[in-house]
C-alpha cells in the first residue's frame, strides 16, 4: 500500500511539475553592422524562445520584418571628399535594405542533448549540427538596469570577435541571442568590441500565457532528408564564398579606377573562427 501510495505521490508530482513549466518570449533589436561596426547597419527584429530544456532564436526572418524585398547587394568603398576621402558605391542601385527569408537566421539548442542544430542565410541553405560550444565567460563586477531587471557583465572572445553580454540571475535559465549561451542567467543584451554585431532587449513575457511550440522551424531536426553539416564544413565553405566575392570585387574595380578597398571580406560573417 505504502509503495503504491508513493507511486501515486510521484506521478501526481511529476505530472505538476510539467504542467507548471515556465516558457518565455523574448523580444530584441539586431543591429547587423559587419561592414563599418558601431552599430550603423540594418537593424532587425529578433525573438528568443525558451523553457527550461531548450531554446529557439530567430532574426532576419520575413515574418518578423513582414519584409517583402529580398534582393541583396554588392558594396565596394570608393573615395569621397564628404567622408574621409572613403565612401560607398551601391552596385544594385538601391539604399539600405534588410535582408531576409522565410525561414531566417536560426538557432536551435536542447541542454539535454548539448546540442546546437542552426540554419545560415546566405550559405547555399546551409543546416550546421554542433555540439554546444564552451564559451569561457569572464565574468565583471559591473551591474545595470535592463527594463526591470538587474543585469551583470561578462566577456569572452568567441568565434573570432571579443563579446560583451549583460545577463539576469532573475531569470536563472542559460540562453541569450544567437549562440551566447551558458551563463547563470538569460541575456539580455549582446555586443562584439567593435558593435558590428549588437543584440538589445526589447521587451519579454515571462512566463508567456498560452503554451508555444519550441522547435527548429520549417524543419524537422530528425529527418533524414535535412543535410546537416559540421561547425567546420561551415568555415570552409564561408572561405570559398569569400575568395569568389574577392575574384567578383576585383572584377568590378577594373571599371572604377582609382577605388579603395577597405572591407575585410572574412569579417562580413558573424562567425569568423572555430
């Protein structure tokens, strides 16, 4: 009778724990500035998804942006009295203009599985599974206000730029935007040294008040028919990618004598290094 009673006792525990699983949404800014940093590029929306086993960050996404204009565009820099003897030439002819699709930039993370499943725009539909990166936090002093809550600083190079995040232990889950994860607290504001890449916290509702589906988008992680590629395929193939954007730059300067060339093609990537 006691051994049944417990049983009871544990399911009844178990199936209360679940129910009572706590999901949140939250809301950034993305300011995308990998061609002249300090923060003067397109900004985006983002959203983060999570509960306490997984997480799901989107940006660069139609949906998000209700973009309808997805044309890319070639940019070479020229001189320009106006600014320091360096300006822009727009090859497509068109200004500013966010780049999107219908799926967008994703990051999917399981802490049971230490996994990261993420897809990148711009890289032939390239799907990367990767085991959850170590990213070695050094953690500051500093504290600050974000919205309501009380954030701490803390640092760390990663994937080839040096990062600034500012996280809460009110919220004691470890994710943040992109793959900035593994901190004793959520994220809630990001940035490199150079902010070409800049994460802001919009808003949150925590704990949402409808159940949400936390999941890898327009994919399906276990089917077969998805490609998944290693963090080190990815590099290799961004390097390809550049030597052929190089060869194109070249091609196009031979019709623009006297052009300066400043942009570092490796760094037009948020992901730079292993």
């Amino acid at each position: 009778m006691k051994k049944i009673f417990f049983l009871l006792t544990f399911i009844l525990i178990t199936q209360f724990t679940i129910a009572q699983e706590k999901q949140g949404i939250v809301n950034y800014g993305y300011i995308k500035s990998l061609l002249t940093g300090q923060k003067q590029g397109e900004e985006y929306k983002a959203q983060l998804l999570f509960d306490s086993k997984r997480s799901y960050f989107v940006t660069q996404k139609d949906s998000l942006e209700n973009n309808v204009d997805k044309t890319e565009e070639v940019t070479i820099i020229e001189p320009n009295e106006a600014n320091g003897n360096v300006g822009v030439i727009n090859l497509s002819g068109s200004n500013s203009r966010l780049i999107t699709n219908y799926v967008g930039n994703q990051v999917y993370f399981e802490r049971e599985k230490d996994t990261l499943w993420s897809y990148v725009m711009g890289m032939g539909n390239m799907y990367i599974k990767e085991k959850k990166p170590t990213i070695s936090w050094k953690f500051e002093k500093e504290t600050k206000k974000i919205g309501k809550y009380t954030c701490h600083k803390a640092t760390a190079p990663f994937r080839g730029r040096d990062y600034t995040v500012w996280y809460t232990t009110e919220i004691p889950i470890p994710y943040g935007p992109w793959k900035l994860n593994g901190l004793p607290g959520l994220v809630l504001e990001a940035y490199d040294s150079e902010y070409k890449i800049y994460f802001y916290f919009k808003n949150m509702e925590y704990p949402v008040k409808e159940t949400i589906k936390i999941s890898f988008v327009q994919e399906d992680i276990e089917e077969k028919r998805t490609k998944w590629f290693r963090y080190s395929t990815y590099l290799k193939h961004a390097k390809d990618l550049i030597e052929t954007k190089r060869e194109r730059m070249l091609l196009v300067l031979k019709d623009h004598p006297g052009v300066t060339v400043r942009v570092v093609l490796e760094e037009q990537y948020i992901e730079i290094a292993e």
